[in-house]
C-alpha cells in the first residue's frame, strides 16, 4: 500500500523571495519524493481546527494569528510575515501533523512533508515556528485516548523548546531534544531529557550518542513517537553548527526508525529545519526521511 504521507500545495507560503527561510524546499520535496518514486500519490490534509489547537495554545494567540492582528514584536519574533498565506499554511500544516499522526496509529507509520515547528509555545510562536504542529498532535491522540506516552524525538540542531514548555508538566509527553549546546535558542528550556552537542561534532560521536540515548529511552515503554527529523545537523547548513555527513544523517534516520518499528511503536515522522547552503542537497537530505520510512511499510 505505500508509506502513507502528508503533504499540501499550501505548505508553500509568500514570505519574499530573498528571505532566509528557504519555503520552496516544500513544493521541491513533493515533486522530489514522486520522481524517485518514494510516493506514489500523497494524503491531503484540512486544516487545524482552533478547538485542537487550543489544547497546545491559547486561544488568544490562535484568533491573533487567524485574524492577522498580533503585535509587531510576536511577527518579529516569529520571523514570517503575517500575510493570508502564512496563516493558511500555519493552519494546513499543523494539520497534516495531525492527520499524520492518525494515519501513523493505522499503518504503523507515516510522515508529513512539513511540520516540526518546535519553538513555538503556549502563548506565541518564535523562530519560524508558527503553531507547534508536534505539540497539537500529541494531544489529539491524548484527548482521544489513542496514545497514553508519547515520547518525543527531536534530533533538529536547534533545541526545542517549544515541546519542553508546552509539555513540562504533562507525564503523558516525555520530550528528549539532542541538539548543538550553542546554538539558538540562547537561553534554552528544560526537556525531560537534553543532550546538548559540542560545536563541529562529527558522524561517529552523534550516532554513538543516539544510540546510547535510545537505549535509555527504550526502558520507558512509550505507546507513539513523534520524530522531529531536521537535517540542519549536516555540516553545509547555514544556520548548523555540527559536522555531519550525507551518510551520518541518513545512518542517523535508520537508525530512529529502526529502533521503534522493532518494538512495533507507532511512528509519525516530521520535516523540522534545513537550511543547507545547497538547496537541492537540502531537498535530497529532507527525503531521507521519507525513504528510509519507506522501507517499513
């Protein structure tokens, strides 16, 4: 039947064609993923509705953003502009976490073409992160009663935050973020479990260190996984500061992927950040995730 995939016309937004974010990787994954066969054909997702996203948001900030009326220092710190295709895409993508995550409770597993805004929180988004798709979908499958302890894996280079605030207090999310020690955010959160990388660290040490750090994460018996997959740990990104190779993110994929299809835990797998100084190497190091993913269905 195929990996079940997330995917919408509307995960590309008008930010300006010079801004740092590079928003066309969306429509290139897409087109990537067909051309290599990866896909066959993709699943459409809706939009958020506010009453789930009001589980991981305040309602206030939610209508600010639907409404376009939050202050210049939320857009600034967000780093978009608040334009209707921002907030379509804001509204569709944290959906196609959403649907993702129900489809990954169904076949076992399954990945989005977008999400992993992890840095956004409770009352306002940060860092290119509008709504923290990962955050709303865990507690959709919570309120439902279709997961009881989810563990989030989020190996972006940027910490996240978002997930750690949002879940502090919640025992039904277990976040664990690896991730570079001096990279944004400057004043980083407290996650269950944080493993902060030096500067320039290379293939052999990250993967011996997630290995290590999914052996003790296995001994927690968790029922659904969120896998945050940024590829802004490769050693030619713009906004990294690791040294990982080709082959160390993607080892680094199979290595994730493996280990929780083998003890039969529903996986749902997002893009989170890459920022590669080479756009078509980004696109390729996006569908790693896809392809590796692939192979267990």
């Amino acid at each position: 039947m195929g990996l079940p995939v997330v995917n919408h016309k509307d995960y590309f937004a008008k930010i300006g064609d010079n801004h740092k974010f590079p928003i066309n990787k969306f429509s290139e994954l897409a087109k990537y993923l067909k051309e290599k066969k990866i896909v066959k054909e993709f699943i459409n997702p809706s939009p958020c509705s506010i009453e789930t996203l009001s589980k991981a948001h305040s309602l206030d900030y939610i209508n600010n953003i639907k409404n376009k009326t939050l202050d210049k220092d939320g857009v600034k710190k967000i780093g978009f502009p608040l334009v209707d295709s921002v907030v379509k895409r804001s509204f569709i993508a944290t959906g196609g976490t959403v649907l993702s995550a129900k489809l990954a409770i169904k076949s076992g597993i399954s990945c989005n073409t977008a999400g992993g805004s992890h840095h956004a929180n409770f009352n306002g988004g940060a860092g290119y992160c509008v709504f923290n798709d990962v955050a709303v979908a865990a507690k959709y499958l919570i309120e439902r009663g279709l997961a009881n302890k989810i563990l989030i894996v989020d190996l972006d280079v940027h910490q996240g935050n978002g997930n750690a605030e949002i879940f502090k207090d919640d025992n039904h999310v277990f976040t664990f973020s690896m991730h570079s020690k001096t990279n944004y955010p400057a004043k980083k959160s407290l996650s269950n479990y944080d493993v902060e990388l030096e500067d320039n660290t290379e293939d052999k040490i990250y993967l011996e260190k997630l290995k290590q750090c999914l052996h003790e994460l296995n001994q927690y018996f968790f029922d659904f996984v969120f896998y945050i997959a940024g590829v802004d740990i490769h050693f030619n990104d713009r906004l990294g500061k690791l040294k990982i190779s080709d082959e160390g993110v993607k080892m680094r994929d199979q290595i994730v992927i493996e280990n929780f299809f083998s003890q039969r835990i529903p996986l749902c797998g997002v893009l989170g950040g890459g920022y590669n100084k080479n756009f078509e190497k980004l696109v390729e190091l996006h569908s790693y995730l896809h392809e590796t993913c692939s192979k267990y269905i």
